[in-house]
C-alpha cells in the first residue's frame, strides 16, 4: 500500500485537519502517518481553543512515523500553528520526499493558526505549495492579480504554486498551477452549489497521494482536484 506522512493538526469537529486527511488518504488506496502538530477545539462554527504540540514532539513523531517501513513516498503538510513548530519539521524531514505545503493561516470557522512569515524553508522545500486566494495574497505580500502574486511566491523561492480557485467566482472553479519554468496549467472543474470545510486539506492530500503514486506533479493537481470534485458532488 502506497503511504504519506500527513502534519497537522486535529479538529475536534471532524471538519478538517488530519481527520479529512485520513478519510480522503483511505478513498484513494494510501495509508497515512500522522504527526500531531497542535490539538484544536472546534465546531463547525468557531474555533474554540488551540493546544500546540511542543516542537521537539512533533519533530520526533515525524523521525518515528520515518523509521516506521516502508517509508512514505511524499509527505503533507498542513496546520504548522508556530514557526518554531515549522523550523522543527524542517529538519526531521528527509531530503528527497516530494512535500506538499497547504499553507494554513486561519481555520475556515475564523481563528488564525500561523503567522505568514512562518514557514521559513518549508516553503522552498515544497514540491508544491497549495494557497487560496486569501492566503496567496498574504504569502506573497502583493497587492494584484493572481498571476503577480504566484510570481512573488515563486521568487521568494516556492518551487511550484497552485492557486486553488474555491473561493473564486464563475461557473468553473480553476486552480492554476505555476511554476518557473512552464505556462500556467489550468485545472477547472464545474462549480457545485456545496460549501464544504476541509476542501484545502483534501486536495492537498489527494495531490501528495498521487505523487507518492509516482504520478508527475501537473498529473497528481488533475487527480486531486478529480478527487475533491468527486467528494463535493456526494
């Protein structure tokens, strides 16, 4: 069975977090490791209170889940919560796992749960990083369209961007992919009339699924935004 390493934290609601990384993990044949960066409480609504992991904790469940065979073939990275916590997960990670950064800088129920300037080299190391709009903007610290912002993000060293249209406007929802050295790669997929939480958390995950499948990068952004849509549809 295909494996990843998923990093984030738990909501109590069920929602999102590592609970909505599991469940989409299991619907698409790979089993998860998790490592708990911070215990949240929320409802659907709020989110109540936060219980951060210390760092050392959270780096050693990660060395732990690694030592575990066989090794994950990509690893998912969402709540961080501090960039300490980020500083650690940089250095437990191995080089040569494809990572994919869901960028969380508040709960879809309102709280903040990281700083902007948090990620440090996380976000270099990313074979991906997944923002929506709202968080490509304060990632990239640019005032403008999409495309300037995904550009600022790729200057301050982001590998690839995909900017996930969920919260965007029209009858398709497109993320766009972005690299340095391609055009941007559009992914649509008709907009369903369902607001869902933990949208970010599945595609993020389904992408880091099919990269540990051995898919290419523009391959796995198609199969997890295949795999989100199938999700919101039922």
């Amino acid at each position: 069975m295909t494996v990843i390493l998923a990093i984030g934290g738990t909501d109590s609601s069920g929602g999102a977090g590592l609970t909505r990384d599991t469940a989409m993990a299991a619907e698409l044949g790979t089993a998860v490791r998790p490592v708990v960066t911070a215990v949240t409480v929320q409802t659907n609504e709020t989110v109540l209170d936060v219980h951060p992991c210390p760092p050392r904790r959270v780096a050693d469940q990660a060395r732990a889940a690694l030592a575990t065979p066989p090794l994950p073939g990509a690893v998912k990275i969402g709540m961080l919560g501090s960039a300490a916590v980020a500083k650690a997960v940089d250095a437990a990670l191995p080089a040569g796992l494809p990572i994919v950064l869901d960028p969380v800088l508040k709960a879809s129920s309102g709280g903040t749960l990281m700083e902007a300037d948090g990620f440090g080299a996380l976000l270099r190391r990313a074979a991906l990083v997944t923002p929506n709009l709202a968080e490509l903007e304060v990632l990239s610290g640019v005032l403008g369209s999409p495309e300037a912002q995904a550009a600022a993000l790729l200057a301050l060293g982001a590998r690839a961007v995909l900017v996930k249209g969920g919260h965007g406007t029209g009858a398709e929802s497109v993320d766009l992919l972005f690299t340095a050295e391609d055009a941007p790669a559009p992914f649509a997929a008709p907009r369903l009339a369902v607001s869902k939480r933990g949208t970010g958390c599945s595609l993020a995950t389904a992408i880091a699924c099919h990269l540990a499948k051995g898919d290419s990068l523009q391959e796995a952004c198609r199969h997890g935004k295949d795999a989100v849509h199938r999700w919101l549809r039922r």
